[in-house]
C-alpha cells in the first residue's frame, strides 16, 4: 500500500512537471508570436512612410529601396524565428538613418501625415521592445525549467532543448551617427 502511494505522489508530480514545461514552451511560442503581430504592424507602416518621405527627397533612394526590399522579405512568409529576428535588426537599423537623414528635410519635419507615421512607428518600436523583454524572460523561465532538476529528465525525454533569447546586434549597439550618414 505505502509502494503504491509513493508510486502515485510520484506520478502526481511528474504530471505536474510535465504540464510546466509544455507550459512554458507554449509561452514561449505564443509570446514571439506577439512579437510577430507586432512586427507585422510596423511593416504594414513602411510603405506609408516610404511614400510621403518619397515626396520631400530625391537622392535617399537607395535606403528607401533597401527599406522597401526588406518589408518585401518580411512579408514573404517562408522565414524561420531566427530570420526574422535579423531581418527585423536589419530594417531597424535602416529605418533609424531614416529618420536621422530626414533632419535635413524642415518641410518633411514639418508634414502632419510624417509626424503621424512618426509618431506611430515611435510606438510600434516601443511595443516591439517591451514584447522582445516578455520574450526573453519567458525563453529565461523556460530555459531555467528544463535546466534545472527535475525538469532536466522530463526535458531529456521530450527533446526539449535550450532556446536562445533575442539580443541586439553590434551594429545596433552603436550610435547612429549623422555625419557618416550624410558623408557617405
């Protein structure tokens, strides 16, 4: 009789681990599908943005180009996780000569339909940050969860492996620096 207790307290808790680790790694899959949506927002503004900068500047050709072939990449659907977190690094950076470039632009600072994208792309970014930090620390608990004793065993036994939270890039870590913009 006590076998059969401990043989149920035992079953009981592996029960429990289990349902926690699917948990978190459901957590996981849902939180970078919110980064998705939210990404998808922010391509979805690029072609705004695109037009009514294309109406005050000639010679920023190709950075409108390079942001419009970017979108076009995002949008093509056939992108893995770690894909589009280096596309979105790539468009981030292009976007941010962008809106430095356009200080030279006094009647483009000045356009209402600007300073709403800008205004809308300022929150999309906000949005996209805050949803890469819930990312991380979901990929952190679950990390931790399949790390650690007991849940290492169960994780073993269910091929779960170590997922890697979304950092930023040299590139992105550095400041922009308007002089090189324009003297390139």
């Amino acid at each position: 009789m006590i076998i059969v207790i401990i043989l149920v307290v035992f079953l009981f808790i592996g029960v429990l681990i289990y349902n926690s680790l699917i948990g978190k790694k459901n957590q996981v899959t849902n939180v970078f599908s919110a980064i998705d949506v939210m990404l998808k927002k922010r391509f979805d503004l690029i072609p705004n943005l695109v037009e009514v900068v294309k109406q005050y500047t000639n010679y920023e050709q190709s950075t409108l180009t390079k942001i419009t072939e970017l979108r076009a990449q995002a949008n093509s659907g056939s992108l893995t996780e770690t894909e589009k977190a280096a596309l979105d690094t790539q468009l981030s950076t292009a976007v941010k000569g962008l809106m430095v470039t356009i200080e030279n632009y006094p009647d483009l600072k000045a356009n209402t339909n600007f300073l709403n994208l800008q205004s809308t792309w300022t929150e999309s970014e906000e949005q996209i940050a805050a949803a890469r930090r819930t990312y991380n620390a979901a990929v952190t608990d679950y990390n931790n969860a399949i790390m650690m004793f007991p849940g290492n065993m169960f994780a073993g036994m269910l091929n779960y492996t170590k997922i890697d939270v979304l950092e930023t890039s040299e590139e992105e870590r550095k400041n922009i620096s308007a002089k090189e913009l324009f003297n390139s």
